[in-house]
C-alpha cells in the first residue's frame, strides 16, 4: 500500500463531463425554471424593483454555479461558492436584525421567556427525546413567525434527513460554510493525520446532548456549547455563569471552526463536534437513496481522495471496500479529484449505479436544489441589506 499510495496519477478527461455545452445547457434549463419558480417569492414581491434586482442576481449567480457543474463536470468548486456565501450572508444578516430590532446580539432572560429567541437546525438533536417523554418542544423558540420558526424548520430538517442524509452537511447547513472556508485556505494541511477516532465525536456529543436534554429538560448544546453563537445570538453577559458561557462560545469557535480547519484541511467542527451532522449520518445511511462508490477495479490507490476528503470519510479500506465512511456529506471533493474517475455519485437501489454521469445529475438536481432554494432568501436579504446600505451612504 506504501508504495502505491505515492504513484503519480494520470489525469484522464472525467467520465461526468457532458460532450458539448449544449448538453450542459439543457440540463440546466429545467434548474433555471426549478429557481425561478421557487425564488421569486411570487408576484407581489416580484413588483418590486429592489427585490426583483436582488431575486436577480441570486438566481443568475444559482445558474451560472449549476451550469458550471454541468459543463465541467466539477462538483465540489462550485457548490463552495454558493455554500460559503450562504453561511457569511446568514450570520451578517441575521446580526444585522438582531441589532436593528434589539440593539444587539445578546439575548436576556426576558427575551428567552417570551419566546423571542430563533429556532437553528442543531436544535433537533435536543428536543426529540423529550418531545416524545412529554408531548412538548423544549426549546423556547416561536411555533411560527419570526426570523427562523420551529414549524418551517422542522418541516426542511425532516426533508434534509430524508432525502440528503449527511449530505446535509455539504448542500444545506447555514453554518457550514464557515469551516469548509477554512478549510481551503492553506494549500497544504500543517496537521497531516488526525486521529480517525475524532470522526465519532459527533455521535459522542449527539448522545451527551440528547440525553443530558432529556433529563434537564433544556436544549443543552445551545445552552452551553454551539460555537455558532459567536456569528448569531447569545445569552448576555450578566453573572459568572453567562460569562462562563461566553468564553466557551468563543474558545469553541476559534478552535472548531477557525484553527482546526486551518491547520488540518477537514471540517473540524462539522466533522468532530456538530450532533446534526451525527444524526444525518445516522438517518442517511439508512432512508438516503445518494451516496458515493469507489470503483475498486479501476482505483490507482493513489491516496489522493483519501488526502483531499475534508470530513475524513475516506481511507485505505474505503479504497478496498468501495464505500465511503459514515461521515461523507457528498460534497463531491473526493469525485473532483480522482484522476482516474474512479469516484462517483450513486442512486441506490436504481439500477443506474453503472451509469455515473445520470446518478451525478439526479445527485445534483436534489442537493443543489435544496442549496439554492434553503439559501436563496438569505441571499436576497443579504443584497438587500447592500443596497439599504449603499442607499443610506450616497444620501
Ligand atoms: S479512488 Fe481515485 S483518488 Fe482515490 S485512490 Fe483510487 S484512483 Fe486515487
Ligand atoms: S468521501 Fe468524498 S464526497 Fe464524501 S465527504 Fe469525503 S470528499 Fe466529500
């Protein structure tokens, strides 16, 4: 194995790349239609002329990323794009509001009593359990209205579990993006290999999380220790407690999502830490029809996939067995870069499993659906705030 896993690949034309670029066109039409219909939040928004501008310039910069994919085959690029802009655009926006409607990030006690706090994905992990136990949702988050509602966010989780599995991780996550930035900044990784073991930390923190929930009866991991409140909301600071809190919050983000990335080239927080992506995984392996195969027969063993994989879902048994690990978020890096296109998106239980460019396209249409769609307002706010801005300073 050594002395293959440094064998120079030959890089040969990737079997996913459609002949001519009309090819790429048509299949991207029907997209173009999918977003249009599903972004321009109909025809009273649509009159308009600042919202009409912003549906605009998300759904071009949408088909132009999705044409991209088509035409060059290349998934991983281009799903960066729209996946990083999305966790930036959520967190500036969201702050933005926050200060606008209450002059800060911090919440209060007040706050949290009446309800007043947004409703994230990661929730999920604590109230299930107690849901069960108790017939009531514990998180103090509105049932409907408001920033990010329990019933629509439920409604996306549930889909997203389905049908993308730990997919969820690379295609609908608005936090994401912030550790897959960088995780792409250094060329090479200072910290080659991290201890396989790290993987199943997420499944250590979803058990502590979900059990501790259920017995305190408090969403514990929002309480205590999402690193995210640092590019969200917060308790304010007010006691030894809070502060305590804080400095987690902190010291998490800047490892997680900052250091870790930085230094090893993985997701440190999606893959180690976050209790949804555990849970995705879990449900992906078994309701998820996606999934990504090696081609045992034709691989190089080159190692290059088991180096480039940024959750660390690959290794020198994946390049035997021909599956990846429970913690592959399809994010297609792997399918990128493998010189001999041994690598490739699979619809199970189709019968199309021979053909990878059809299971890549029907990949494709489901993730980047659920990409664009989940980020397409976060991305019209985002330019609606620019231009609110750029307004207030030309006046
Ligand atoms: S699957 Fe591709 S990248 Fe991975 S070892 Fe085989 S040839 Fe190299
Ligand atoms: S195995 Fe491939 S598709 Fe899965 S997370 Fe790793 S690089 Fe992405």
């Amino acid at each position: 194995m050594e002395s293959t896993m440094n064998m120079p690949c030959k890089p040969t034309r990737h079997k996913l790349q459609p002949k001519s670029w009309l090819a790429s066109l048509a299949l991207t039409l029907p997209m173009a239609l999918i977003l249009a219909l599903l972004l321009s939040g109909g025809p009273a928004a649509f009159v308009q002329p600042d919202r009409r501008f912003a549906f605009l310039c998300v759904w071009l910069l949408d088909i132009v990323l999705f044409f991209k994919m088509m035409r060059s085959g290349k998934t991983d690029r281009y799903r960066a794009v729209l996946f990083i802009a999305f966790a930036v655009a959520l967190s500036v926006s969201f702050i933005t509001r926050m200060i606008e409607v209450r002059g800060s990030m911090a919440f209060d006690n007040a706050d949290i009593l009446q309800c007043e706090v947004p409703f994230c994905h990661i929730v999920t992990t604590m109230i299930i359990i107690p849901a069960i136990l108790t017939e009531s949702i514990i998180f103090p988050g509105r049932i409907e209205g408001g920033y990010a509602d329990i019933s629509s966010m439920l409604v996306i989780v549930a889909g997203a579990l389905v049908i993308l599995g730990r997919g969820f991780c690379s295609w609908g996550c608005f936090y994401g993006g912030w550790d897959d930035a960088f995780s792409r900044i250094r060329k090479r990784p200072f910290w080659k290999n991290p201890p396989p073991i790290l993987r199943w930390g997420g499944f250590a923190v979803l058990l502590l999380v979900a059990t501790s929930s259920a017995a305190l009866l408090l969403p514990t991991y929002c309480d205590w220790v999402c690193p995210f409140k640092v590019v969200t909301e917060y308790e304010a600071v007010e006691s030894t407690r809070s502060a305590l809190k804080a400095l987690v919050f902190v010291s998490l983000f800047l490892a997680l999502v900052i250091v870790l990335p930085l230094l090893s080239k993985k997701r440190t927080q999606c893959a180690w830490f976050c209790p949804m992506g555990a849970l995705c995984s879990a449900t992906g392996k078994v309701l998820s029809p996606y999934q990504v195969r090696i081609d045992t027969e034709t691989c190089l063993k080159c190692g290059k996939c088991t180096r480039t994989c940024p959750m660390g879902a690959l290794d020198a048994d994946s390049l035997t067995s021909g599956r990846t690990g429970i913690g592959c978020s399809l994010c297609g890096k792997c399918v990128d870069a493998c010189p001999s296109g041994s690598i490739s998106y699979n619809v199970r239980m189709s019968g199309i499993g021979r053909s990878p460019g059809l299971s890549r396209i029907l990949f494709l249409y489901a993730g980047f659906t659920f990409l664009a769609v989940f980020s397409g307002g976060t991305l019209q706010q985002f330019i609606l705030l620019v231009l609110g801005a750029l307004t207030h300073i030309s006046l």
